[in-house]
C-alpha cells in the first residue's frame, strides 16, 4: 500500500509539473493565432509561417527575441490609455507564458487539442463589391532607399456615389509595406499630368503626399489590416470622373520584383452621412513653433486646432485617428479638451516606428463638442543615441517631403455629430473597462509657451469667420484687423483667458481683398493673413 502511494505521488507530482509548462497546443497556438498569424502564414506578409508546431518550434528564439523587445506584433498605440478596434498585443501574462514555453523546450503538447488552424485566402475577402480597380504592373527599380511609388486608376464613375467598403490586396505581399489612398477630384486630372511625365514607367514617384493640391486622403492599408467596412448608414463620397492615386511604399529590398496591388471597393448611391479624412493637427497651420529640430538636440514640439464655435453642428464624431511622421520622431500624445475642461483621450504612441503606422479605429465613435480643442504633441530625437537617425553625425532637420526630412500630421476620420453617435459601437469585442491612464501629459500647456493667433476658419471669409489664439497668462487681449495700405478697418476686444480662446469676428462689411489680422497682448503681438470674398 505504501508502494503504492508512494508511486501515485510521483505520478502526481508529473503530471502536475507538466500541467505547469505551457504546452504549444494548448497555451500557445491560440496567442499565435490571434495576434501573428495573419501576416506569418504560407504567402503572408511576413518572411515565415507560424501556423504548425514545426514552425514556431524552429522560430521558438526569434519569436521570444521580439516578444521581448516588443518588435512584435506591430501595435504601436498605448493599451493602457486608449482602447481600439482590433488591438494586437500580447499582455504580459502572454509574453511570460511564451517565454516559460521557450524555456521549458518548446513542448508540443497534444496536437489534437490544438485550435483549428485559421484560414486565409491571401486575396480578395471582401464580398459583394462594386468595383475593382488594379494598379499597372510595376517592377521596382534599383533605388537608393524607400521607393513611393504613386499609381493614378480612374474610377469610371458616371455619378457621384458612397465608398461604404474597401479591401486592399497587394499583389506582391513580400514588397508592399503600405499603401495610402487618395482621390484626385481636380477637372484637370493633375494626378494623371504626373503620371505622363514619365511613359515608360508606370506611375510616379512622390513621398509624403500624392504631390497634387486636389487630393483627398479616403483609405489605407497596412500589414495586418482587414476590409475596412463602415458602420451602416456611413461612407466616403467620391465623385463622378475621379481618379484615385494609390501611394505604395517599396521598402529598401524591393528591387527587380514586380507588383500590381488592387483596390475593391463597395459602392452606395443611397443617402448616407460622409466620412471625413483631414489633418486638422500639421505643422502648417496649426503647430505653435516652426518644425526644426537642430542637430544633437532632443525637442517636443505641440500642435492644437479649436473647432469654431460659429460652425451650425453641436460637434464631430471621430472614427480614427492616425499620426504621421518619419525618422526621428520617438513618442506622440494626442487629445481633445472641451470647452468645459473634461480631457478626452484619443491616442498614445511611447515607441514611434516610421515602418509601422495606420489609422486606428477606436471601439466607439467619440463625440468632440464644438469648441473643443484638439491637441498634438510629439518628441523628436536628432541626436546619435537614436538607431533610427538617418544621418551620422547629426544634422538639422526641417519640414519636408523626403524620409530624412520631417512631419508632424494627425488625420482624423470623423462624421459631423448626430445625438446618438457616441453611442455606436465600432468593435463587437469592446473592452468593459477603459484604460484610466494619465490623459494629458505634466505641464501639456507649458509646451505652448508664447503668445500665438492661428488661422480663421474659414478663410477665405465671407460674412463671418472664427479666430482662435492662445495666451500664455491672462491678460487684456486686442485683435486688430488692417487693410493692406496698413489702415485700421476693424478692432476687438477680445477675451484675454490664459489658455486657447476663440472668437467669431464679422466680416460683412469688409470689401472682398487681403487684410492682415494683428493680436496685441501683454505677452507682444502675433499676426495672420486674412481673405475676405463674399
């Protein structure tokens, strides 16, 4: 009897020492599966699969190497201050429970108890589609760098109709890093003028934008990313005779391979509310202080847009939110404050990779009242100590178009508000608690330290138009408006409240021309363009 104990005590003892290693069918197959696999699969985006056993086995060291370092999977956004839609990371107890797997050898475990293997099609998985627009074969040329590479596809519309759906497809998965979508409504096709400049090549080359000033951002793709299908009711105009202009990023690698990435869409003639893409946060209009980061330095730099009060809508309702940058940018912060104080938290990056970026959804639509303000902050590291400085020794970077220059954009895609909206839940898997991360960061204002007037919207103006300003203190404030002889027409007195302050300014009086708007505080004196045409 006591033999007999005493061998049912180490087989006890076994069988629950094995219950404790992470088994590959059991504990590990179902992370792989959820937050891998769609781009580590057999024709995927990534160099090798992880579908089967065998595979992560022989993968087992590279697979913890960037579990680890957090390389892997690509989620660049903070889970612990906004939740979105289809968030791919792994929670600690993940990361550990793959490392214990790692540790322990890598044990199988019962292959018969392993989940299903998911399925996927590696093309089109969007049904019902109205049209189906490809890019012309394109075989990338020996390039010194990223190559973008700009695509112009006319849509063939008869009529001005909704983009309710839209499904990229690379052709060439191992090559195409992301693309973006823009629609070229100009009645000169100035899209299609680039693309002649250059006949023997299919498309042109443009970083940072399409390189027309008529080109409306209304999609994008990144590794990873499924149809993206609007709620009901919802959908991008596009317009009858429009092109789209598709930018693909080749990364460095790409040369003597062949691409021809394709573009469904689902189409609605109904009546459906717009959607929305724009950049009200950019280092063109709405940044406090030029984007120039000297050599060596480390700088963080803010942006803030106030939607005018004088608009006839209650406020927006976003959708998405995505940041733009390139090299040097390490960090973002993005969030909203309304006119009554509350904070809202719309995104948090601690880790900014140039390679990695998109729009993310966010799991219910957010409602931003009218006169809220918007705000961006993001870090730049111009220094050696960055492994992503494109330039050895240091140099100054400024604004621009090329990847060793810089940006600072947040595009948003939103809905004019309705009662309701932020009740629409975008995410079916929605989290019941929100992240209570910190929602703005320790002295946000402090970045904004000088007096600054930002441009009226709209402008040009007509018979009104919104002024926004920022003081630093509180003091008394004068807005002043001259005629470009440096004639006074106009004076206000207006709020002086430390902080952003907005104004409806009448302009029905003045006569159709240039005016230069002037701010007089106690802080000095801050002046803008102003265009009057009724």
């Amino acid at each position: 009897m006591q033999k007999f104990s005493f061998s049912m005590a180490i087989l006890f003892s076994f069988t629950f020492l094995s219950a404790q290693v992470p088994q590959w069918s059991t504990d590990i197959a179902p992370i792989l599966y959820e937050n891998c696999t769609v781009c580590h699969h057999q024709g995927g985006l990534a160099p090798f699969s992880l579908i089967h056993f065998s595979e992560a086995y022989t993968q087992r060291l590279n697979i913890i190497n960037a579990i680890s370092t957090g390389e892997m999977p690509p989620w660049p956004p903070d889970a612990d201050y906004v939740h979105f839609k289809g968030e791919r990371y792994l929670t600690s107890n993940q990361v550990t429970k793959i490392n214990a797997w790692v540790t322990a050898g890598a044990p199988s475990g019962d292959t018969t108890t392993a989940p299903s293997i998911p399925v996927y099609l590696n093309g089109a998985s969007l049904d019902n589609m109205d049209a189906s627009l490809k890019c012309p074969p394109f075989t990338v040329p020996q390039y010194n760098g990223d190559l973008y590479q700009c695509f112009v596809v006319p849509t063939g519309l008869s009529q001005n109709e909704f983009m309710t759906a839209i499904d990229v497809i690379p052709g060439n998965p191992s090559i195409v890093h992301h693309v973006l979508i823009y629609e070229d409504t100009s009645s000169t096709h100035d899209a299609r003028q680039l693309d002649d400049q250059s006949p023997t090549v299919p498309g042109y080359t443009s970083f940072g934008g399409p390189g027309v000033s008529k080109a409306n951002l209304i999609g994008g793709w990144v590794p990873g990313t499924t149809p993206n299908v609007y709620p009901a009711g919802l959908g991008v105009p596009l317009h009858k005779g429009s092109d789209l202009v598709v930018q693909i990023h080749y990364p460095y690698g790409s040369a003597g391979k062949t691409d021809s990435t394709k573009i469904n869409i689902r189409l609605s003639t109904g009546s459906l509310r717009s959607v929305f893409i724009a950049p009200p946060l950019n280092h063109e209009f709405s940044i406090t202080e030029p984007l120039s980061i000297p050599a060596n330095s480390t700088k963080t730099f803010g942006e803030l847009y106030t939607i005018p009060t004088n608009f006839p809508i209650q406020g927006i309702s976003l959708l998405n939110v995505a940041p733009h940058a390139h090299l040097i940018c390490k960090d973002w912060l993005v969030f909203a404050k309304t006119p009554a104080g509350d904070t809202i938290p719309l995104i948090k990056i601690n880790n900014w990779d140039f390679h990695w970026q998109g729009f993310y959804t966010f799991q219910k639509l957010i409602f931003i009242p009218i006169g809220s303000t918007l705000f961006g902050y993001a870090t730049y590291d111009n220094t050696a100590n960055n492994p992503h400085n494109p330039n050895s020794p240091p140099q100054n970077i400024h604004v621009g178009e090329a990847t060793t220059d810089e940006m600072m954009l947040v595009y948003f895609s939103y809905l004019i508000y309705q009662p309701g909206d932020e009740n629409m839940v975008l995410d079916s898997t929605i989290l019941n608690s929100q992240p209570t991360g910190i929602a703005e960061p320790k002295g946000a204002n402090s970045l904004i330290s000088t007096l600054q007037l930002y441009d009226a919207v709209p402008n040009p103006a007509k018979a009104e138009t919104s002024v926004s300003y920022y003081l630093p203190e509180t003091s008394n404030a004068t807005l002043s408006i001259y005629d470009l002889n440096g004639r006074l027409v106009k004076t206000l007195s207006v709020p002086g409240n430390e902080g952003i302050n907005t104004v409806s300014v009448n302009t029905s009086e003045l006569a159709n021309g240039d005016y230069l708007m002037s701010l007089l505080s106690n802080k000095g004196i801050k002046s803008k363009r102003l265009v009057v045409l009724k």
